[in-house]
C-alpha cells in the first residue's frame, strides 16, 4: 500500500536570515535619510546672514573701537566694586573726559545700569548703585558724546 500523505513544505529559518541582515542595512538608510530630510525640512538652519556685509563693517568699527582705546592708553582699566557705587579708574591715561559706562546684565536688557560720568579731582569715575551687583556684569565704557574708542571688561563681584 502506497499512501502519500501530504507534508506541509517547511522553509528553515535560517534561510530567510542572511538576506534579512542584507536588506536591514539598505532599509535603516532609507528610514534614516527620511527622519534626516524631515527635520532639514521643518528647521532650516541659515549658515549666511543676509546682512553679512553690514555685519562685517560693524565688527571692522568695533575693532578700531578698541584699537583706538588702546592707542590712548585705556586698555588698562581698574575697577573696585563697593556697596553703593562702582569706582573705575584708567592708570595708564591722563583722561579726564565724561564717559558712558554700561553695567550690562548677562540676562536681562532691563536691568542694565547706565551712566555717563565725569571724572572726580583724583581721576576716578564713579558710577552710582541703588543696590548691591549681585551678579557678574559685562562693562562697556566709552566717550560719551564721540563713542571714538571703546574699552570693555567683566566686573565679577566678590561675595561676601
């Protein structure tokens, strides 16, 4: 007696491994090509300013800026910081013109400190405080009326 009985074809499993691996590669650079043009599409980062040419003569000016302030000898500035008052003085200089000084918050615009000071009888300028700095401050000082030179520093406040 002959009796063929019918066995399901069975497909091992390793036969479908290798070209899985194979198509895995393909595939994950496919996915990760659309997950890349995604965000390219949804955040474009602009590389070039539109003004690059006006940025670049604004740096050129702050540089002479500086330049000018160090060929008058006020690259040196010393600072002292007391409860009330901000003490600068220039010991490199004989200037005794007005100056605008810039206390600059390195947060908050609005709670910059501006001044534009006169120089007392020993050279020392002066700048008033309603309270005590409680943070570092970046300071911008220049000649008031001209803004010819321009010195900048950090003033870092000792903690008592």
């Amino acid at each position: 007696m002959n009796s063929t009985t019918a066995d399901p074809l069975i497909v091992p499993v390793s036969r479908w491994i290798w070209p899985g691996i194979l198509i895995a590669g393909p595939a994950s650079v496919v996915v990760a090509c659309i997950i890349t043009a995604f965000f390219i599409v949804r955040h474009p980062d602009g590389l070039v300013a539109s003004d690059y040419y006006q940025q670049g003569k604004a740096i050129n000016a702050h540089l002479a800026h500086l330049h000018r302030a160090e060929e008058l000898g006020l690259s040196t500035m010393k600072m002292v910081v007391t409860e009330r008052a901000v003490l600068i003085t220039f010991p490199d200089s004989l200037l005794r013109d007005r100056i605008e000084v810039v206390l600059a918050h390195p947060v908050e615009p609005d709670l910059d400190i501006r001044a534009t000071v006169s120089p007392n009888v020993a050279g020392v300028y002066e700048i008033p405080l309603q309270k005590q700095l409680g943070e570092r401050r970046r300071v911008i000082v220049n000649d008031a009326p001209l803004r010819s030179w321009r010195v900048e520093s950090l003033l870092i406040p000792a903690h008592r």
